[in-house]
C-alpha cells in the first residue's frame, strides 16, 4: 500500500540571488539583482556539531505529530525536537552552506490565522536556500523519512511568461522534452497545475503538459533507508541536487529571477 503523502513547505519566494551561470542567455535585467535573506555563501559556523544524520527519533516525533498534534504532545517532546530534528537540520544545513549558500530552516508552528485546520505545529522540518542562478534547494525530514528536491517551486507572473515562451519554442521547448524524461528515471517532477492550456496556447500543443505548469522541480523521496541516521544523508541530498543540475541550467536561462516587487509577487 502507498503512503499517504506528507504536506511539503516549498518557499514562496522567487526574487533570487545573483547572477545565472547561464546569464548570457538572459535579458540583462534578469542579471541584476538583490541578494536576499538567504542563498548568501558562506562559511561553515564551528560552533555547531558536525551532521551525523537524522536518527529514527525523528521520523517516529513526526509519526506521533500527525496524529496527536497538541501543545501538550509538543511541550512533553520538545527536547526530542531540539537534539533529533531541528539539531541535525542546523548542523547538516550549515554544512551544506559552503556550497548552496545560507539555508532559511522553517519555523515549526504553523500560521492557523486564515486556516480551518488548527493544528498548532508543522508535521515536517523544512530548510530551503536560493541558488545563484534563480533556482531553490530543498531539504525536508518528516514522518515518511527524508526528501530533497530543486528547481522553481512557484513562478511569478513574470517569470510563468517567459517559461511559458521557452517551452513554445521549438528548440528551447524540445531541449526541456530530453532533459525531464532523462530525471524521471529517477526524480518525481512536479508543478503541473492546469488541466487545460493556459491561455493563448492551444490544447494539441506539443508540449502542452509543461505549459501546463506554474512550478516545475525535480525531487526525490529517499524514505527512511538505513544510511538515513548517518553521515550519507548528506550526501545523498548533494547528489540529488546536482543530478538535476541540467533543470535548473534550463531554468535559469531561459526563465530567471523574477524582477516584480516583493508584494507583486503572487
């Protein structure tokens, strides 16, 4: 039997850090641009422990989470929290810096302002940091194990044309074809939102199911495999990103950062 999925905290955010590796095929506007929070490279902090993996406490606080999500759980396994969750994602993140640059680790109570669900807490322990050229690094541990994933989460109304213009063109569009049928061998490509063609595209095109899409990442769900509680978690999530290394080189040249405004960006 399959299980049931786990909710992901992609970022929302798409104005992104520095210059495309592949910037010469951009306009020069989409070089330009302001360093965010986060996706800084930096050095490693000493004071932190070294990343010697997620121990199976982890998984089983977020198995316990999901059914009993209260204040009163959380207050009586909090520690477990602080040394088997949220430890290990600082250490492994602050590793991981030197390359990715500076990870956002996600808060773990949930914003319940606008939401019917009112569980108090997030079922899952996100970190996400920008790559230079535009794309984001995901990592994320829950009660299904561990998952990584990169690409464009959510692309802004300016960024969506000029996807969508890329995948209409004939070589643009037909180099994404090969370079997403070459990772679904091994990642789960995700971000399709319609069920029709977007607007101006017409429903036989060629590559309708990419101009279907609003996001497009390549992730893996690596589960709960023995090497998770050791040092090779790392990098297992470093191999996955650079394996998909030829989405993000197609994203960043022909799509970028975004240069809405913050508060334009939808």
């Amino acid at each position: 039997m399959t299980r049931p999925s786990r909710p992901r905290e992609y970022p929302r955010r798409t104005s992104l850090a520095g210059a495309s590796l592949h910037a010469r095929h951009a306009p020069t506007a989409l070089r330009r641009q302001v360093r965010p929070a986060y996706g800084r490279h930096v050095a490693d902090d000493p004071a932190l422990p070294p990343f010697e993996g997620f121990p199976a406490a982890a998984v089983e606080f977020y198995q316990q989470l999901t059914v009993l999500n209260t204040r009163e759980f959380w207050n009586a396994h909090r520690e477990v929290y602080e040394s088997a969750v949220r430890g290990p994602m600082l250490a492994l993140t602050n590793e991981l810096s030197s390359e990715f640059g500076e990870f956002k680790v996600f808060r773990p109570n949930r914003d319940m302002r606008f939401s019917a669900d009112k569980s108090p807490y997030k079922t899952s322990q996100g970190a996400v940091t920008e790559g230079e050229g535009g794309e984001f690094y995901y990592v994320q541990i829950n009660a299904d194990g561990l998952m990584a994933a990169t690409g464009y989460y959510h692309l802004a109304t300016d960024q969506l044309n000029r996807f969508r213009q890329a995948i209409d063109g004939e070589a643009t569009g037909e180099a994404l074809v090969q370079t997403v049928a070459a990772l679904e061998r091994k990642y789960l490509i995700s971000g399709r939102a319609l069920t029709t063609a977007p607007r101006g595209y017409p429903r036989d095109h060629p590559r309708i199911r990419f101009l279907q899409h609003k996001g497009l990442t390549a992730g893996r769900d690596f589960g709960t495999p023995v090497w998770l509680s050791t040092r090779q978690a790392k990098r297992r999530i470093i191999e996955s990103w650079r394996g998909a290394s030829a989405l993000n080189e197609w994203l960043n040249s022909y799509v970028g950062p975004s240069q809405l405004p913050p508060d334009e960006i939808r």
